[in-house]
C-alpha cells in the first residue's frame, strides 16, 4: 500500500473535500483502514480489529452494555434496541436500495448536528474504486450513493477534518473502519460523534473486483450498479438501462483465484458493525433495507428520517442448518487444497428457484450469514495463522459455532479470568 493520489474532486463540488492520502505504514492482515497513515501509525497496534480486539468492551463503553446471551439474536448481530425493515418514500434517484445511509448524511448536516460527513465517493478515475472525503453540505451527499469495491482508508481523514475545525462529525463505514475508530474514540476528541455502519465481507481490491465483474459480462466497463440480494441473487444495472439477475449458485466463484478475499476478510468476525450507532444493511430486509438500532445515539439518528421512512418489523422463514453445514464442508475441503464439491450444472438452476421460496429468509438469512463467516475464521484462521485464534476470535464466535461441531482445540481460547 502506498501514496493515493486521488484525482480531485470537480471545483464545481467545494461540499465535497478530498483531501491527498499519506503513504501507508506496511501491515500484515491488513484492510488499509487509514489509521496507518496517519500521523501516528503504531496505534495500528491497540486499534486494529485484526490483532487483539476486545468487542466486549468496545461494545460496553459505545452502547451501555455487552451482547446479552438471553437475547439470542444479539449473539449474532450485536447489542440491539430495535430492528426494522425499512424503506424510504419515495426512494432517492440513484440509490443502490432507497438512499437511507445517504439521507441519514444529508439530515445531519441539514440540521446542524454535524459540521461534516466522513464517508466514501466513487474516485472520479474509476467509479468502482472507494475515496475517502469529507462532505459539509447535504447536497454533497448524493456524490457518495452507491456502492463501492476495494480497501479504502476512511480514517486517514480524521486528522485532516480537525485540522479544518470540524469537531462534530458523522463517520459512515464498514466494520473494519468502525472498530479502529471506537478504539480510538476518546483520543480523538471530537465534540460530538455518529456512526452510521454498512455490513461487510469478502472485500478485496479495485483491480482485483474488475476480475469478477469480467467473469459476469462480456461488457464489464459498462456494468454501473451490483448489489448482492437477499433473494439468493446477484442484481448488475448497465449503462443503457438493461438489468441482470444471477443466480448466486451460477456465480463464477470457481474461477476466482485462491487468494481473491485476502485472509482478512476471510476471517472477519464482525459481519454486521456492531460498533455503529446504526447499522444499515440488507441481509435481514426480505427485498427492503434491515436496520439495526444500537443505542441511543442510533434512535436518534433513525428520528431524523420522520415520516419518509417506512419501517416494519422483520420476518424469518425457512431453516438455516443445512445450508450452513453445506457451506461448512465445501469450506474445509477449499481450506485443505481440495477440489469444492459442485452441484451438477443441470441442478442449478431448479435450486436457484427454490432457494428464495423455501431457503431461509429474513432474520434467518442473516443469521445464517453470520454463522457463515464464523465458521469461515476459524477454519481459515485455524490453517494460515492458528497462533493467532487466541487473540483473533472473540468468546461469542465460538457460541456461534457450537452447533455445527466447532470448538477451540487447547490453546486457541483464552482462559477464563479466576475468581478472588
């Protein structure tokens, strides 16, 4: 990683600032979150999500409390208030679901409680690749709609914003962001601070998303919107207005090369950004956005989209074991060298119609994924870096993983602290 000269944002946009990036202090398992270019990268070591996090005190110093294991469903997605599936009425132009972590930026800033939003816009030399700005009007938010492919190092702009004055900010971003920037809350000293939070996983790089989206049309430069939905398919929007629906069995994974999603992603234990004030994502939505409110400071955030948002509350349907197990076995046979066992080509597509009908669906689809992506860290955690499962998986994935047959093996646990 090193020096990102971003191409500047058009004069025509002063509410949009975009700041040059520093060059990056070499990391392993790294995301390029920013905090390795800032002024000060050794706090890489107490700040970065891949080293030695702490969630449950994260957890209880942002939102009053740890996840409650009587709650189930905070085991999965975090501490919880509420949970919705929501709308906005009417949906923004160009939003990649209906613009709510966009108007969420926009009513900040219209209502003075922020001096700047910090988020993502499309690099102005390639639309797909993710650039870091500070946005100060409302209307500067709609050139960050959308969604965007590659690391990105958000809070590489922390220092800049302060050094602008700004000392009421929003910070938009993706778990990895989220957790070095609550680690490093108190130091940072802004007046006021929210956090509005995307789900993550599976990134990788700009060059390496150009890859996939060749492998899904013979015309990729013309491929403007991709959004992974919760009816088990890809959605891709082209430049002269045609849309695509694929299947995810018919997706060509096979033909990624091993190291396409990098260890880190592969390993990361945090799928819905627990640290947000607010998570807004999809995987609970049933075909509309899932919020997750998690404190305070996040009712607050959903107040202020008033009547242009419909929420209701979110369904489940369907059962979740046999396509995690299934997941699990093709896991470890990838992990192992192993060819993955494929479904017969003729099968697919009567799968690929049953799956939205009676896979699981809603809070069950999310609670699969969850599962998913804890079982994925252990296992390749546990082959490329075992001497890190001590410090590098938190106590509630292995609850996680319990019901499949996974456990710590003798020194991949932390011993319980003894009593007086």
């Amino acid at each position: 990683m090193d020096t990102l000269p971003y191409a500047p944002i058009p004069p025509e946009r002063p509410d949009v600032w975009a700041p040059p990036v520093a060059a990056a202090d070499p990391r392993r398992l790294c995301t390029d979150c920013g905090i390795s270019r800032s002024s000060a990268p050794k706090r890489c070591a107490s700040a970065c999500q891949f080293i030695q996090p702490d969630y449950p005190a994260l957890e209880a110093r942002v939102h009053g409390r740890a996840r409650d294991p009587a709650r189930p469903d905070e085991i999965f997605f975090g501490p919880l208030r509420e949970m919705l599936r929501a709308r906005l009425d009417p949906p923004r132009p160009g939003a990649q679901w209906t613009g709510i972590t966009t108007r969420l930026g926009e009513r900040l800033l219209e209502t003075g409680a922020v001096d700047a939003v910090l988020t993502m816009a499309p690099d102005p030399e390639d639309s797909w690749r993710p650039m870091p700005v500070l946005v100060t009007k409302a209307e500067g938010m709609a050139a960050c709609r959308g969604m965007r492919m590659g690391y990105a190092p958000l809070l590489a702009l922390l220092e800049p914003a302060r050094s602008q004055g700004y000392r009421r900010l929003a910070v938009i971003g993706i778990p990895c962001q989220v957790y070095a920037l609550r680690a490093l809350e108190a130091e940072l000293g802004f007046d006021a601070l929210y956090v509005i939070g995307t789900p993550c996983s599976d990134n990788t790089t700009t060059k390496r998303f150009h890859e996939f989206l060749e492998l899904l049309s013979e015309d990729p430069a013309s491929i403007t919107y991709l959004e992974f939905r919760a009816d088990y398919h890809v959605e891709l929007r082209f430049r002269d207005g045609r849309k695509k629906a694929i299947p995810f069995l018919q997706l060509p994974l096979s033909k990624l090369p091993a190291d396409f999603f990098p260890l880190t992603c592969r390993t990361c234990v945090d799928y819905t950004n627990v640290l947000s004030d607010i998570t807004v994502g999809y995987m609970g939505g049933e075909g509309e956005q899932w919020l997750l409110v998690r404190n305070q400071r996040g009712a607050e955030l959903l107040a202020l989209l008033g009547d242009e948002l419909h929420g209701s509350a979110p369904g489940s349907a369907g059962k979740r074991a046999g396509p995690v197990r299934g997941f699990l076995a093709n896991v470890e046979r990838a992990a192992g060298g192993l060819p993955l066992r494929r479904m017969p080509g003729w099968l697919r597509p009567i799968v690929g119609w049953l799956m939205p009908r009676v896979g699981p669906r809603g809070l069950e689809f999310a609670r699969a994924r969850v599962e998913m992506k804890a079982l994925e860290t252990v296992v390749h955690l546990r082959r490329e870096e075992p001497r890190r499962m001590k410090t590098m998986v938190p106590e509630h994935v292995w609850a996680i993983v319990k019901p499949y047959g996974v456990a710590a093996r003798p020194g991949e646990r932390e011993a319980p602290e003894k009593g007086p």
